[in-house]
C-alpha cells in the first residue's frame, strides 16, 4: 500500500462525537476506524468495581454510529481497552451492546474479541521467576497484592490486534490495551513504519485534542505514507497545527523524546512537525527501538467504604487555624472510636486541595476555604457514622478566638454526611516479561446478526 488512512471518532466510545464530522471523516475515504475506549485515568474504582465511566446510552449512541459507518464503507472497525478499563466486564458489556445494535439495525458482522484479563496463577509464577519489574510506583510486587486483588489486566501490544486482523473481521473489541496500539495495528501489519505508527496512535487516541481549538470529542483523520503521515480533522471548525500536535506529542509523558511502551521505545529525537495548507500537519522521524517486551499490569483492590462532608467556612480567625483545628477534631473523633479501623482525611481548596503538601504558595490568606472531610473504613455504616460525628465537631469546635457557640461551617448538603460507596486502590501497577506478545490475550470469533 502507498497509503493507508485512519479515523479516529474520539477521546473515548461514549464520549461522543459530532454526527457531521464523522460523515465528513468518512468522505476522507479511511481503510479503517479505530479508536482507544479507555483509560486508568479515572482512577482504580472501575477496574475494581467492574464498571465504565460511560454510560449504556451513551456508548450505545456512539457505537451504532460507528457500526453502521464501518458497514457503510465496509471497512474494519477496531476498539480497545473496552469501555474504561478493558476488563473482562466491560469487555463483556460492550459486546452486549453490539449484539443489541446488530439486532435493532439489522447488521451482520465477524466479531474478533480480544480478552486481557490475567489468571493470579500466572502473576504468581512470573513473580517467583522474577519476571516482574517495578514500575513508576518503585514499589516490588507481593503475593499478598495478587492476593488482594479483586482483578488483573494486562496492557496488550500491536500483536494480538494483528492476529486478530489476520482472522479477517469485520469488528475488533478488545480488552485494556496500549492506547496507540489500537490505532498503529494494521499500518503496521500492511508493512508500514513502526515508530510513526505508534507515533501517529498517540496523537489519535484522543480525537482532535491535538487541534485548535482541542477537544477530546471530535474525529481526526491520520493519512500514513512511506516517511510521514498526515493530520486532519473533518470539522472546519478545527485545524491541526505544529504548536498543536507537537504539545499533545508530549501529553502523558515524563520524557519529552522518549516513550515507554510493549517491546520497546519510541524516539522523538528526531521528529518534525510542518504545516501542509491551512488546516494539517506532517509529521516524520519518529523512530522505534526494540527492547526486551514488557506489558504494564493493572490490579486493584478494595480498601474500604468513603463517606464524605463538604462544607465552607469564612471566618478568618478559623481560616488562619484550620490546620490546627482539622489536627485536634481528627484526634477527638480518633479517640471516640479507639476500636474501629479507620482513616480520616481533609482537602481544603483554596489552601491545598489541588497540590496537597506539594503547595509551593505559602503565606496566601484567603478569604474563604472549601472543606472536604473523608472517612475511608471497614463498613458504610461505619464511615457515615464516623464523618457524621467529624462533620459535626468541625462545626462546632471552640478554637482560640471564637466569637460564636457554632456556625464554623457552611454544609453544602442535608444529609451533611454523603456516602459515596467502596474505595479501591491500584495494588497492581507493574511491568511483566513475557516471550511470546500474543500468549496472555486470547482472540476468539463471533458470527453477530
């Protein structure tokens, strides 16, 4: 092929995207639509809970969309890390949704899936033949953390994507994969470079976010040649340019030339961005560089159940004590409960709240504080209880000064104490060897309609 054009619809299936800008993208004539559906970016609660950011409708609206485009251009339609986190739930709950899209519509398909949930047993063997490496956490994996966790994924690479197209299907949904890879597969597997693949996979993973102006619900349209590919997005409202894609080049990245990813490195050492008329931008020299191949584990466990207050307070005698009083209420409300296993927790915007104990503006004095006061325990009925009786001593503590008996905080909501359910932590978050890139991701066919 000399060519070979990719759609990407948005950041996400689900999070929309403009029904004319995919229509335009398809007048593009692309060989495939393929998009990135996840993310541990929500945090370890989805993965744990075994649920999506999205909602039903929502990934419902934009998957019939793209079913339908993908029919209408008979062209491949690829999905990963389906919906949120990829695992075996989600997974499960897109292809639901396919199912009943196929039903209501009338279309028929050859559904490849792609599974990325890992047995503990195999995390335990690589941890006893230290396959296993620490990754940005610096933290060693224990079995105790295999133990605990209520489910592993596991990040798959370009290969698995490939086996599936060599089985030709109409559809790909794949469990949590590299984000880039979704898109970089079948340029790949058609023979074209590696390193702008992926590099080309990073910038479409997340729609017209490389656009001005940027949104993450928009389609963008990549066009691969030998040496470089071509960024465009549909809708004439946006426009790619160097500034734009060089800054989402660095998005999600502690190294500003190099990138981390299953097998190896992408170089970014040599890359160029020029302007190619008024609304797209080439992109070239991007190289790979193989390494011994790794996937990034992903395990969460339960830690608990959150009940939460949020409330504001103004008085600046209290404003210029709050770390003091937030220290003695935690250490009454410790005391009252000597026998229940709990932690207590405090952010306060206007303060800290966003930077924690990494603030680097000390001496500001605002003029009024949001309080949010957590408990994390064992039980619901035990972090409500517990945040209730913190919520109430915050309001009425007598520090220094006090002109009133209450009133210290203004509670946002009745009930003041909300509770918000369990509490999931990533235990998981490291990198496994593996020989052979396709073994931990099964691939199986479905005839669908």
């Amino acid at each position: 092929m000399e060519k070979i054009t990719i759609l990407s619809s948005s950041g996400g299936l689900g999070s929309g995207f403009p029904e004319k800008s995919l229509s335009e993208g398809l007048k593009m004539n692309p060989d495939v639509i393929a998009l990135d559906a996840g993310s541990s970016d929500p945090g370890p609660y989805y993965l744990g809970a075994g649920l999506t950011t999205e909602s039903r409708a929502s990934v419902k609206r934009d998957l019939e969309l793209l079913l339908m485009a993908r029919q209408k251009k008979n062209i491949p339609l690829i999905i990963g890390s389906a919906v949120t986190t990829g695992a075996k739930p989600n997974l499960e709950w897109t292809i639901d949704i396919a199912r009943e899209i196929a039903k209501e519509k009338r279309l028929k398909f050859k559904l490849a899936k792609i599974e990325a949930d890992i047995n503990k047993d195999i995390i335990r063997k690589a941890l006893k033949e230290k396959k296993i490496k620490t990754f940005e956490t610096g933290k060693a994996l224990t079995k105790k953390d295999i133990d605990n966790a209520t489910r592993i994924v596991a990040q798959m690479g370009i290969e698995p994507f490939i086996k599936a197209l060599k089985l030709k299907p109409d559809v790909i949904i794949a469990g949590r994969a590299y984000d880039p890879a979704v898109i970089a597969s079948l340029p790949i597997m058609k023979g074209f470079d590696k390193g702008l693949a992926i590099h080309m996979g990073k910038i479409l993973e997340c729609g017209c976010m490389a656009c001005e102006p940027a949104s993450g619900f928009d389609v963008l349209v990549a066009t691969m040649q030998k040496n470089c590919f071509i960024l465009k997005p549909p809708n004439k409202i946006r426009k790619c340019t160097k500034e734009s894609v060089a800054a989402h080049t660095l998005y999600e990245k502690d190294n500003p030339i190099r990138l981390g990813l299953p097998g190896g490195l992408l170089d970014l050492t040599n890359v160029s961005f020029e302007e190619i008329g008024d609304r797209s931008v080439k992109v070239s020299g991007s190289k790979f560089i193989e390494e011994k191949y790794t996937v990034k584990l992903e395990g969460a466990t339960k830690v608990g159940y959150r009940t939460i207050f949020i409330a504001g307070a103004r008085d600046p005698i209290l404003i210029n004590k709050i770390d003091e009083v937030i220290d003695a209420v935690k250490d009454e409300v410790k005391n009252e409960f000597k026998g229940t296993k709990f932690k207590t927790f405090f952010h306060i915007y206007g303060k800290n709240g966003v930077m924690g104990n990494l603030e680097f503006i000390k001496n500001s004095t605002p003029h009024e504080l949001g309080i949010i006061g957590e408990v994390v325990a064992d039980t619901q009925e035990a972090s409500k209880a517990i945040c209730g009786q913190l919520c109430h001593r915050m309001m009425h503590y007598d520090y220094p000064g006090r002109k009133a008996t209450a009133g210290n905080l203004a509670c946002l909501y009745s009930p003041q104490s909300v509770a918000i359910g369990e509490v999931y932590e990533f235990n998981i978050y490291h990198l496994l060897e593996v020989s052979d890139p396709t073994e931990l991701f099964p691939v199986s066919i479905e005839e669908i309609g």
